[in-house]
C-alpha cells in the first residue's frame, strides 16, 4: 500500500517532542504548546489519516494503529536522536504502539488518556467504564455507517466535553466537526482490534507522565489506571475541572503540566543527548 506523506506543523530549535492529537482533530490542537515551548525545544506536530492536510485512510481494508505509526515514520526519522513524545486520545494510543518501536530513541512520554480501548476490553471486560466505550462506540459506528455525520459528531463531541456542547458551536464549527468525523470509523477499528497486551507496555522504561482529567469519562480515567499499573516510570497527575478534551479546551492547564514535566525530564538528560 503506498503511504502518503503526512502533513505537518514544526517551531522552535532544541530536543524534539513529537506531539500527536486526538480524534476529530488535528495538529493544530498543539499550536499553543508550540508557542509555549518553542524558545526550548523543537516540537513537530503532524496530522493523521484524514484529518488536517493529510490524506484519509483508504476504504480497501480495516486500519490499525501500527498503521499511523507507518504514517508518521517520517516525522520520527526527522526528530533528532532521541525524542520525547506526547499524545492525547487516539493521539495517545498511537503513541503507546511508537514508544514499543522507537524505544532505544525515546526520552520520554507524556500521555493524556490513551483511547487504545482493546487494552480496556481485554482487562476489565464487565467493568462499567468497558460497557460504556462499547455502547459509545456502537452508536457512533451506526450514525456513521448510515452517513449521518453530523449527527455523529453531536453524539461524538457532547458525550467527550459534555451535554449541549454541539448546540454552542458555530455552524462553520459543526461542518468542519462533521467532516473529521468520517476519520472516526478506522480510528475506532484500530484501537478495538489492537492485539499487542497490556504487559508489553512494561518494556517502556522512560520516564512518564499520564494525565488525567478529573472531570473524564469512565473509559479514559480507566484507561490511565491501567496504564499506570504497567508503565515502570509512570507518574499521574489528575487535573481539577478538566474532561478528556483537555489539550483542547483547556490548554493552558495541560501545556502547563507537560513544560514542568519535559523540563524536569531534561535536567537530568542533557542537550548534548539530542
């Protein structure tokens, strides 16, 4: 299968931070951090199947998550030797699967509730918050499947921000909204059908920052705390106030969060390692 070129955003001078962006989004989600972080470091930010400038996933077959990471080998070979990386949602899971790859280059990990929902599934199949992504996931799979995109976006977004968030939003806003959401449904078949277990996920022995929203659905509170049981040097931090779009409405809390953990990180991992 040929593999496009993916489209993407690149600021500042220093170690590289790779940033992936959740469902329904795009790289522009990171233009605040970009600007925050900029004067330190060298952030790239790319766009994944069908969203922002890159092209969609084709039709001919089921997409996976090692399939975004295939998408974004370039990116990674353009960071400098050793990378950080920071992922949100399905930006999240993509980055987990990265990490395992590009292990002996990473510098770190930062985390915002990873949607890889067959970990939740294969750990707590009876949980409340594993009935929830799978009614979540059915009903939005339906809408798209019947070509109601609009609707699936409504359903989609108040249930990840909150009830009557589609009413606030522009016209110009829900049309844009609606048209990323014909991304969702390989992005849905990739984190569901994902094999690689719980355990593999030991071996990624970088620091690690999992936030967290307070104000989060079931399933990604879940996902955080599994992935907290298994990654060796996990650090959680819950934030007041903030739903699992948080590095998109709140990103001056998130960005926040990330600068104090990347520098942190950096103290004891000198430039000269870039």
């Amino acid at each position: 299968m040929h593999i496009p070129i993916p489209n993407y955003k690149e600021a500042g001078q220093g170690p590289s931070v790779v940033c992936i962006h959740g469902s329904a989004s795009s790289s522009a989600q990171w233009r605040p951090l970009m600007e925050r972080l900029s004067h330190r470091f060298r952030l790239i930010a790319p766009d994944l199947y069908g969203h922002g400038g890159t092209l969609p996933w084709p039709d001919h077959r089921g997409m996976f998550v090692d399939d975004e990471v295939n998408l974004l080998e370039p990116v990674f070979q353009m960071a400098s030797d050793r990378f950080h990386l920071v992922g949100h949602s399905w930006g999240g899971a993509i980055a987990l699967k990265a990490a395992l790859r590009y292990l002996p280059r990473l510098r770190s990990l930062v985390l915002f509730e990873p949607a890889l929902w067959s970990l939740l599934i294969a750990n707590e199949p009876s949980s409340i918050a594993t009935r929830e992504i799978q009614i979540n996931h059915d009903e939005t799979q339906r809408l798209m499947d019947a070509g109601h995109y609009a609707r699936a976006g409504e359903y989609f977004i108040d249930y990840w921000i909150g009830p009557g968030t589609w009413e606030r939003m522009t016209e110009a806003r829900r049309s844009a909204f609606a048209t990323s959401m014909r991304a969702a449904s390989p992005e849905w078949h990739a984190s569901f059908h994902e094999t690689t277990p719980l355990a593999a996920f030991a071996s990624v022995e970088v620091p690690c920052l999992l936030l967290s929203g307070m104000k989060s659905t079931a399933p990604a509170r879940a996902m955080t705390g599994l992935l907290s049981s298994v990654l060796p040097q996990a650090k959680i931090e819950e934030l007041k106030d903030i739903g699992h779009m948080g590095p998109v409405t709140h990103p001056e809390v998130i960005n926040s969060a990330i600068e104090r953990f990347l520098l942190k990180v950096s103290e004891y991992q000198p430039d000269t390692l870039a």
